[in-house]
C-alpha cells in the first residue's frame, strides 16, 4: 500500500484529518495555497475543494503532458 507524509502537503489544520475530509476541504487546506488563490481558482475554474482541484481537467491535461515527458 503507498504512503505520502500529508504534513509536507497539507496546512497543519488539514494534517490529523481522514481522506473524505480532506478532499471536502477547501483548496487552501493544500501547504502553499492562500485563501485568496482558493478564491481565484473558483472563480476561474468553478473550485471549491480539493477534489474539485484533483477533478480539474487542465490538472490532468498537464499531468499526462508531464508523465508523456518523463517517459521519454
């Protein structure tokens, strides 16, 4: 089973919480994203939570662009 340390992902709010609740949170529960980048991307993108962000398709696009480069 694969690991991740969610204390290097997540604001230290977020850290101790279980998946579902982590994947309702808002995107600024992420390490790095402020409230106001949270704000942004609903208004550009519809983005509310973190599994909308997971569910974004330009975040997919741009990880199989990413994967397609690795495997080169």
């Amino acid at each position: 089973m694969a690991s991740i340390d969610l204390d290097k992902m997540l604001d230290s709010a977020w850290a101790d919480k279980d998946l579902p609740e982590i994947l309702a949170a808002p995107v600024a529960a992420l390490k790095g994203v402020s409230d106001r980048d949270g704000e942004l991307l609903e208004q550009a993108f519809g983005v509310k939570t973190v599994a909308d962000l997971a569910d974004l398709k330009y975040v997919r696009w741009a990880q199989a662009l990413a994967a397609l480069n690795a495997a080169k």
